[in-house]
C-alpha cells in the first residue's frame, strides 16, 4: 500500500506531480476516494493555511499548493460522481463575489453530484443577480454558495436577499466555506448550512424534501 503521508507532503509544497502520482498509485490499490481527500488533501490546505497565517508561506505558494490538490482531485471527481439516475433534484453552485477560491466549491459540486444532484456550477466571482437567473433558467431549487474570505462572505446575504425579491419562494440558499458558520448562515436567512462537503449533501437532501 502506497505511503499517503508523501500525498499530504506533496500538496503541503505544491508538487503536482507527485500528488496526482501518489493519487493514481492508492486509487489503482483500491483506496477510498473520500478519505484521500478528508484525511490526507484537505489537512494539507489547512496547514498551507496556516503557514500563510504565520507568514511562512506567501501567495505563490498557496497558488502551487491549490494547483497540486486540483490535480490530485481531477482523477477523484469522476470517482464522486455517479450517471445514469433521476436527478434527485438541480442545483445552481458558485463562489460569491469577489472571491476566486473555489477548491471547497468544487468538491461540494462534485459531492452533490454523487448524491444523485444535477448541479449547474457557475464558477468563482457570481455576482447575486446571477445566481438567480440561473436558478429561473434553470428551474433549480436549491442555491449553493461558497465563500473563503471574511470580506466576501457577506456578499451570501445579497444572494438570500435577491433571491427574496425576485420572489423564488421555491427556492433555498445554502452556504458554506471555511469563515462561514451556523450562527452566520442563521443571520443571513439561509436555508441550509454545512462545514463539510459530504454533510453538504444530507442537507440538500433535507432541504428538497422540505
Ligand atoms: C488555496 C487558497 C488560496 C488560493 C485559491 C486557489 C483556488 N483555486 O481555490 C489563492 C492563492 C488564489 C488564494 C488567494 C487568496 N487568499 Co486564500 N487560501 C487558500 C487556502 C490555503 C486553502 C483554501 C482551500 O482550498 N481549502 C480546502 C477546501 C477543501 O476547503 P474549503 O474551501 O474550506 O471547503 C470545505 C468547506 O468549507 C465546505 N464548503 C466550502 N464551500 C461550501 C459551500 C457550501 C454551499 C457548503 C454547504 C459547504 C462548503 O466544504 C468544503 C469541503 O469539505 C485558505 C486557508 C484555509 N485553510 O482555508 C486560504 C485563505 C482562505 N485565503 C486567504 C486570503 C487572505 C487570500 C487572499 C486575500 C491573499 C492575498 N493577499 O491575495 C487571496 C484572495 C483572492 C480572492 N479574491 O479570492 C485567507 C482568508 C482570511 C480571511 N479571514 O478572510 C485564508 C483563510 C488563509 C489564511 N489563513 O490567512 N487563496
């Protein structure tokens, strides 16, 4: 069995190579997708967090870490997602404006997408407006909004706020991302919070049944 230990190394400092290598090796050894990603990748974009915290680390290399986990992801999506099934219900996703992380954004797209959602991903900076539109052109019940930075996460009030006026009563906000908490989500009127990607799906699950 492959030593995972070197796929966390890897991210932590931004060798692509060997992370997507390291990757391929324990998924051809039969390893779990979604713990490569919860034990090993996402504990090394906490730590590259940290180390930019201390002032250890710099922009160019959050950039080459983040470069490193997406490629190591690119082999795992595939492997969240499952085809060939009613959607359980469609689902318009994006980060807020002014933000351009969209590692987490992803993986709960990807999660959602292997809970049987079919998901509209709209990408990073969306602005309020678009979201909405989206949810009509698309007919989607659920909005899923991500933001990484305290600065933008107030930008998921307008998302809730415009999804009022537009008067989509049918439709639900949920968020998430690494500053946004529960108490957050309550104050902003959103449907639906989670911390994680996996609990990401229970919840859409809850809030298209409601
Ligand atoms: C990688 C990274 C970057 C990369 C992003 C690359 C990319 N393509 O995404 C780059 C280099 C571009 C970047 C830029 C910046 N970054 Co940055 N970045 C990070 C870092 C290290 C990791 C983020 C990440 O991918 N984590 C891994 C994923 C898997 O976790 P996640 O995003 O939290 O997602 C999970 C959950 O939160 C949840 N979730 C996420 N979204 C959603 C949505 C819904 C609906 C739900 C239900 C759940 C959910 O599920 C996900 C999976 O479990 C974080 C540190 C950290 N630990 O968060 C800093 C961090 C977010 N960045 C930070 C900063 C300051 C910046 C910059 C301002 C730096 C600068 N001076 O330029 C810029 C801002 C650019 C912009 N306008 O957005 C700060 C934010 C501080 C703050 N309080 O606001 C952090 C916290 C670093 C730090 N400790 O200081 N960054």
């Amino acid at each position: 069995m492959s030593d995972l230990s070197q796929l966390y190394d890897a991210i932590l400092v931004g060798d692509a190579k060997t992370a997507f290598a390291v990757t391929q090796t324990a998924l051809d050894e039969g390893a779990d997708p979604q713990s490569l990603v919860v034990e090993y990748m996402t504990p090394a974009m906490d730590e590259v967090g940290k180390r930019f915290e201390n002032h250890e680390y710099f922009v160019p290399e959050l950039l080459i870490a983040a470069r490193a986990m997406k490629g190591a992801l690119e082999l795992i999506r595939p492997l969240l997602t499952s085809s060939g099934v009613e959607p359980v219900g469609r689902v318009v996703i994006g980060t807020v404006k002014g933000d351009l992380h969209d590692i987490g954004k992803g993986l709960v797209a990807s999660m959602l997408e292997g809970g049987g959602f079919e998901v509209v991903d709209l990408g990073v900076d969306v602005s309020a407006a678009a979201f909405v539109e989206k949810a009509k052109e698309t007919g989607a019940t659920i909005i899923a909004v991500s933001a990484l930075l305290t600065t933008t996460m107030t930008g998921m009030k307008a998302v809730v706020d415009a999804v009022t006026e537009a008067g989509l009563e049918g439709v639900k906000v949920m968020v998430g991302g690494a500053p946004v908490t529960q108490q957050y989500a309550d104050s902003i009127g959103a449907h639906g919070y989670s911390n994680n990607a996996n609990a990401a799906v229970a919840i859409a699950r809850e809030l298209v049944a409601s």
